[in-house]
C-alpha cells in the first residue's frame, strides 16, 4: 500500500488550501525556486500519491526528502497543517515502497547497530551516577569535549546530572520514515528512560522526546537560566534559533535571558524566533543532499554577519557545525567573516571567569 | 500536444525546465477546488526569452499559462488543454525606485510584500495589500486586480498601475500606459491588462504608483447585536463621506470559526465591524475615528474597542487576520473551498448579502460565512464542506448559483478581487452576457489563435465542476 501511513493524514491533507503562504520561508524553495520544492509543493505530492493520482517514483521521493523539517511552512501556514507530519508519513509509504537512499538506510542501520547514527562503537556517553537525567544525543556524543562542557556546567550550577548508556532518541529514524525500526528503537529507549522528565542537550531530541514520547522535556537553556548568577562578558553577538528549540519548544526567551545575565549584548537577526531561517542542517538533508544543505547555511551566516556583530552563538550543535561551514565558505569568498560558537562554550568561559 | 523540448531548452536553459509528472500535478493546481495537467514548465528570466516562448507557442499553437505563485482562487492558472506553464517567478527584480515621481518599476515575479519592504525606507508604499500580498506577485496581482483591506481609500491594484511592458500572443513587446499619474485619450490598454488573467498578454514590466506610509493609523473594533445594523453603519459610513482606510465586517460564522479554533475570545455577536484611519496629521484622524465610531454607536454598535498602538491593534486584528485558519478548522471532516468566494454589492444591500449568503448555505447543506473589504463593497465567503462527498459538490454548486444570482439581481458583480477564472465563470458569463462578444472580440483581436490561457473567464465551460477534474478525490 503506498499509502499506509498518509492515510491517517487525508483530513490534514483536504485542510490545505493550497494558498502558497507557506512558500514565503521554505528554505529550499528559496534556493531552489520550483514550486515541487516548496512546502505546498510537497503537499500536493503527497495528496497525489494518497489519492492514486501519482505514482511513487524516485523523482517524488527526492522531493519529499529535500527538506530540512524547519516548520517554518506550518509557522506561516494560513490552516496549521503540520506539514512535516504529513511528509513524515508520505517519507515512511517511499521508504515500504522502497525508495529509501542508501545514506539513510546506512545510518537506520548505524542506529540498530550501534545506538547512534554514525555507528561509531567508540562514541559512548560518560556515564555517571547523579540525580537529574540529561540525555545527551548522538551528534553531542561525537562531540565529547562539548558534552563534557554541558555536564561541568550543570556541576558548577550545582546540579548533579545522570548519565545513563544511552541511545539514540529515534528521530532520525521517525523522520527517514524508517517506521518499523523505529517502533523497536522507541521501545528500547523507552526502557533506558522511563523517567517522566529528562534535560536534553540538543534541541532535535529535546523537541522529538517531548513530542513523540511525551515526555516533560527541559532543554538545557532552560536549566541553565534557572541557575546562572550573572557576569559580564561584554561580547557583542547575534543569536541563531534553532528550528526545533523555537517553532517545536517554543523556547525563544531562554537563551537570550542567558546571554543577558552573561553581559552579551544581542543584535537581532532581522528573521528571529518563530520566523528564524533554518541553518539547513535538519530532516535528514545534512546526509543526503550535503550541497543543498550548505545553500541554506550560506544564506543564513549571510543574514548574520548583515548584523554587524562579530558573533553567532547557537545551543544547537547541528547548527553550529553548518554554520561554521558556511561561515568559512562566505569568509574565504571575502563576503564578510562572523565566529560561530556553541552557547555552551560562552557559558563555560563566563562561569571559569 | 508535441512540444519540442529541445527548443525550449535553447530559449531558458535546461535547469529552467520541468516536465516530471509530479511537476505538471503540482502546476496544475492554484487555490482553487480545480485541478489539469500542463505539458511542461518553463521559467523565463528574460523579457527576450517570453518573446521567444511565445513565437514558439504561437506558430505551434500550444497554450501558455502565465504564472505567479498560483494563489488563484478560481482556478485561473489551471490548464485545461495541457500546454506550456510559463513560472514568472524568476523574473524577479525590482528596477528602479523613484521616489521623486512617487513610482516604481519592476519585473513581474515580485512579491508584494518584498517590494513593500523595499519601499519602506523611502517612506512609500504600494497599496493594494491583498490578503496574500506575502506571496502574491505582482504579475499575479495585476493579471487578477487584487484589492485589499486598504483598498477602501487607496483602490485595488488598477488604481495603482501607470503602465506596463507587455508581450503579446505573437511575441511582440509593447509599452502600455505611461510614468505619469495622468494619461487621457484612446483606449486605455494598460487598463485593459488589469484583471485580463493571463488571457491578452503576458505582463513583464510594471510601473507602479506609490503612495507615502501613513504616520498615524488607528483602528477599531465594534460588536453588533443585528447583521442588519453592523451593514446599516458601513453603509452610513462611506456616505457620509467619512475616509477610513479599512472597513471590514465579519459575521457570527466567522466569529464562532475564530472562537473556537483558535480561542481568540471575541464577543459572541451577530457582527463585528472593523474600522480604521490612517493620515499624517493626528488630529485628522481622530475626527475619521470619531466620526465612524458615532455612527456605528447610532446603529447600536457597542464595546468598542480602539488603539493607536501597533501591538494593540495587532490584537485588534488578529481575529480577522487568522479567520482563514479557523474556517479551515471549522469543523472535523469539512474543508474550505475557494467557492462564491468573492462579490461585491453596493453598500446597501451588504447585510442583506450576508443573510442572504446564510439562507442559502442553510438551504444547500453546507456551511458559508461571511466577512469582507466591506468598505470597498466586497463581499467573501468560502463554502466549508465535505469535498470527498459527490452530494456536497451538488449542493455546493446550487449555493454558488443562487449567490451569484442574488448579487446580480441587486446589481452588484460576480468578482471583487479574486478574479473569475473557472470556478466564477458561468456566474460572470451571465452577469456580461450583453458584452461577452465585445470581451470574445477583444480576446479574438489579441490573441487570435487563442494560446494565451485559453478556456478562462467568457471561454470558460458552462459547468464549472465539470471543467476541470476536482482536486479532491470525490466518492
Ligand atoms: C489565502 C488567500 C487570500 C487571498 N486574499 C486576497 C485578497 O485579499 N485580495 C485579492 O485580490 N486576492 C486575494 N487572493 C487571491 C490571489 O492571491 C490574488 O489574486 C493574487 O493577485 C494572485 O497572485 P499570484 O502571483 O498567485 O497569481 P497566480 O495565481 O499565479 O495567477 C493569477 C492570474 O494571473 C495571471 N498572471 C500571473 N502572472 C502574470 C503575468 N506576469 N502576466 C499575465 N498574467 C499573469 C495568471 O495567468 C492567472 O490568470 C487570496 C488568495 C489566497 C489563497
Ligand atoms: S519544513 Fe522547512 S524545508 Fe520543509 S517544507 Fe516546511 S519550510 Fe520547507
Ligand atoms: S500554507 Fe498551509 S494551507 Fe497554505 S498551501 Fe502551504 S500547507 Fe497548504
């Protein structure tokens, strides 16, 4: 059935009025221009193979995997159709079909394999005994010198952080509509966390452990807020939102409390918040579509360093590593330099001081 | 239909080509309930490149379907004989700003907001403001004469337009209209471009009239126990020469749809009207405001509500604003369709419409509203319904002839703002039937092999449910 999962989206797909607002932020069709590339575009694809009209074929499948999983389309959408559900379900009918990529059936395997997407035995978290779960995630896990920085923090904040063995959240395999894996990921994690509340490290996991597993999911930004003293750094920096802290958690003030206590002054992107432009590194397209991805992250440390501030501070680590890249890419064009930090790395620096 | 490829690939390149079956499905739909096929996209990004599309087209006799952002909601840029999608997007600049002559020049693919956004600093804007205007372009917007909830004191877009580049069915290039606010004599043909919809001509240059940003702008917001008063105060308001610069009404529906989809807390009343000035001179608009709000007072407005502050009024605002959100979620299981979806009547008979667009939804089973650009005499309403259900399209098709046959019997017209395209064109045929051959000899003059949006407005079928398959699949 090349509908079993949409199916369940016919009502979502019949609210679409097909009004083109979501066209207006889609990052990829901001690059690439094409209706079949923007939001509704997808949609249509979608209501064609639910109704029969179309025929899954790699050309769709492309499609409705050139995107980043932004939101901004559900953001700006005049019926609040929750787009990526739809092509979340639209993913997983391609994927049974059989037009999953061979980069994203490598990391489902990855994940079975090793409980991350790189399949990297060797990534492991630094287990400890403490008193408030804090998963970490795979792409903080590749980063281990950063995941360190994270748990010192919660140390010097005095919290004691759990650290358990743990996997993947599943995400990417909800996402890459690898469904049937993913129901026996869901429920391996599930055993390994069966605690109600957990403080995520990155923003993907916090906002898909809070969404799909309904769990009472606190970033890390906000317990940072809760225990910083104040400091004065007197940096100058701009902000960048990741896509799942703001449009999925709904967290926007926290991290910029955070770099006021630190003494940080903020200039603001002119699209920030809920309207921010996606740094182009989600829903799988950092994997498949690298030179796509990059597109986006150019035009988003372009709207940066329009700001003037020699900064980008970011909690998200898929972003950061984008970001950086573009920031790199832009600067050896000579079209302006900008640093790229994780917040976590400021906020180290402000509690060593 | 053969098309060569391979020439087109010659004009616009070949990464300015799609013909996968899944582009043509997506370009073969708008907002509309209708849906076609094309045989290929192309997008020009040249005034020479929509020359050579056109000679091509034109010798072959293929159909070419000019296209903005498909915001249509009549089904305007859907194919009905295949043919070649010709995406205007790409031609995407703004030219030149002359705040001097208080104009702008631009390419056709501009979206409306965008240009606003350039005109800001200037200190200008361009009026017409639909709804859409994030996404609207202005090819788009000229080719249907949008309007908008400020069009009651700065007109809909065939006000703000003082000339145009247009290529012609043969690939011809001609300049129309002019750079001045003013063109007396002959026949006004740039006129006659706004609201032609793709079907003379395709629109590659526009010179726009811009207006200063007001410095001062206030709204309001008054309940009404009875439709009938809330028509009766629009109605006094424009006679009395008041200068609002938005006037909007929204009935229970659509107040009962924002309520309790998105739990905006608006007074549960019979109406709500909207009113607004804006001007340079403070003092000015206070006396509009005052004005207006004695006159909704007169007719038994009440809890009015009224702020200067930009926060404030996007409070003020956001009921009306997200209205298309709640009528999409109005209930489970019901869609909202683009149906009857615009009119105007004179101001009147807008209460009267309203009631009248209820009777009637009442009558066919499905659910209607009705709110508007009252001000300028518009009237929308969408159809919210079952589109999977054969019998709810029946009804649906009643309801939309008996609207329409009321709105012509008061002597108002088939469209306002959203154009007439496919889904209004038996209503609009009906309504012009003592001109349709003048339109039919108009559109025989311009475009004698008929390749330019062929089978639209006075050529559209006689049924618009049947003139396209629906874009629903219909049980
Ligand atoms: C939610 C919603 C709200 C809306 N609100 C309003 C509103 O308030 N007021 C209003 O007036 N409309 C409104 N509309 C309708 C629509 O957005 C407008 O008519 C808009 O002007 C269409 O612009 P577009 O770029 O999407 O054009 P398209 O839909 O792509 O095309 C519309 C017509 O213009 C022709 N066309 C496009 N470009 C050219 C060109 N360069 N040369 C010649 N012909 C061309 C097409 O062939 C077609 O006939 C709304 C639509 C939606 C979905
Ligand atoms: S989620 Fe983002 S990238 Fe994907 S369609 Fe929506 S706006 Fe575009
Ligand atoms: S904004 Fe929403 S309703 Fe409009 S076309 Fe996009 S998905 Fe559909």
């Amino acid at each position: 059935m090349a509908d079993k999962h949409l199916k369940d989206w016919k009502n979502e797909l019949n609210i679409c009025i097909r009004c083109a607002y979501c066209f207006e932020g889609c990052p990829v069709f901001k690059i690439a221009g094409w209706e079949t590339d923007s939001a509704r575009g997808k949609i249509i694809l979608a209501y064609g193979i639910l109704t029969g009209n179309l025929k899954p074929s790699q050309y769709i499948a492309d499609k409705i995997f050139q995107c980043t999983y932004c939101r901004d389309c559900s953001e700006r959408c005049s019926a609040k159709v929750s787009v990526v559900d739809v092509l979340a379900a639209a993913r997983a009918d391609l994927v049974e079909a059989g037009f999953a990529s061979d980069t994203h059936k490598g990391m489902a395997k990855n994940v079975e394999e090793t409980g991350n997407i790189f399949g990297d035995k060797e990534i492991k978290a630094p287990v400890q005994k403490g008193e408030i779960p804090v998963y970490i995630g795979c792409q903080y896990l590749a980063r281990p010198n950063q995941t360190k920085m994270y748990l010192k923090i919660l140390e010097k904040l005095g919290v004691k952080p759990l650290v358990k063995d743990e996997i993947c959240c599943g995400y990417p395999l909800h996402a890459l509509g690898f469904r049937k894996e993913f129901a026996e990921h869901k429920k391996k994690f599930l055993e390994l966390f069966p605690e109600k509340e957990i403080v995520a490290l990155c923003p993907t996991c916090a906002a898909f452990i809070h969404e799909d597993y309904k769990k009472n999911v606190k970033h890390i930004t906000q317990f940072i807020l809760e225990h910083l003293p104040e400091k004065n750094l007197g940096l100058k920096a701009t902000y960048h939102d990741p896509c799942d802290l703001s449009r999925v958690m709904n967290i926007t003030e926290e991290p910029r409390e955070i770099l006021k206590k630190l003494g940080i002054e903020l200039v603001e992107m002119p699209r920030n918040r809920k309207t921010s432009h996606c740094c182009g590194g989600g829903g799988g397209i950092l994997m498949s579509d690298v030179k796509l991805s990059d597109e986006i992250g150019i035009v988003r440390i372009k709207q940066a360093i329009e700001t003037g501030a020699p900064l980008l501070i970011t909690p998200c680590p898929t972003c950061e590593q984008v970001l950086k890249k573009a920031a790199a890419v832009v600067s050896e064009k000579g079209d302006g330099t900008i640093q790229v930090k994780n917040l976590s790395d400021i906020v180290w620096k402000a509690l060593k001081t | 239909m053969k098309i060569d490829l391979e020439k087109l690939k010659e004009i616009v390149g070949a990464d300015n080509i799609k013909n996968d079956i899944a582009d043509l499905y997506i370009y073969g739909s708008d907002a509309s309930v209708h849906k076609g096929l094309a045989s290929v996209v192309v997008r020009p990004t040249t005034i020479e490149q929509v020359q050579a599309i056109l000679r091509y087209a034109n010798a072959e006799l293929i159909p070419v379907i000019a296209r903005g952002s498909g915001s249509g909601m009549s089904g305007q840029v859907v194919p009905i004989d295949s043919g070649i999608v010709m995406d205007l997007k790409k031609m995407n600049r703004i030219i030149e700003i002359r705040p001097e002559d208080m104009l702008c020049k631009v390419e056709p693919g501009v979206v409306d907001d965008e240009l606003n956004r350039a005109l800001k600093p200037y200190g200008l804007f361009y009026p017409p403001a639909p709804a859409s205007s994030r996404v609207a372009t202005i090819g788009g917007e000229i080719a249907n004469n949008a309007s908008g909830i400020r069009s009651v004191k700065y007109g809909a877009t065939r006000d703000s337009v003082l000339g145009m580049k247009v290529v012609l069915a043969n690939g011809d290039l001609v300049n129309l209209g002019s750079n001045t606010r003013v063109e007396a004599s002959g026949y006004q043909l740039d006129r006659l471009m706004v609201g032609s919809e793709g079907t003379l001509g395709v629109i590659v240059e526009a010179t726009l009239l811009l207006k200063p940003l007001p410095k001062f702008r206030c709204l309001a917001k008054a309940s009404f126990n009875e439709l009938k008063d809330a028509g009766e105060s629009i109605s006094e308001i424009i006679a009395t020469g008041a200068q609002p610069s938005m006037l909007e009404l929204m009935d229970n529906i659509a107040i009962t749809a924002v309520n309790t989809t998105l739990k905006m807390g608006l007074p549960d009343v019979e109406a709500i009207v909207m009113f607004e000035a804006d001007g340079k001179v403070k003092e000015a608009v206070d006396a509009e405001m005052k004005l207006m709000k004695e006159i909704c007072e007169k007719h038994n407005g009440f809890g009015i509500e009224m702020s200067y502050d930009v926060a404030e009024r996007t409070k003020l605002y956001a009921g009306r604003k997200k209205l298309f959100a709640a009528l999409s979620r109005y209930q489970m299981g019901l869609s909202c369709t683009s149906l009857a979806d615009d009119m105007a009547v004179p101001y009147s008979k807008m209460a009267e419409c309203a009631s009248k667009i209820h009777e009637i939804a009442k009558r066919n089973n499905v659910v209607m509203t009705a709110y508007g650009h009252c001000g300028s005499g518009c009237m929308h309403t969408k159809i919210l319904m079952d589109p999977t259900k054969k019998e709810q399209w029946e009804g649906a098709k009643r309801a939309v002839e008996e609207v329409y046959d009321y709105v012509r019997s008061v002597g108002g017209t088939t469209s306002a703002e959203h154009g007439i395209g496919l889904s209004k064109a038996p209503a609009w045929k009906k309504e012009k039937a003592d001109s349709l051959k003048m339109l039919k000899a108009i559109k025989k003059a311009l475009d004698p092999n008929n390749i330019l949006n062929p089978h639209k407005m006075q050529d559209a079928p006689e049924d618009w449910v049947t003139a396209t398959e629906l874009r629903y699949p219909v049980e």
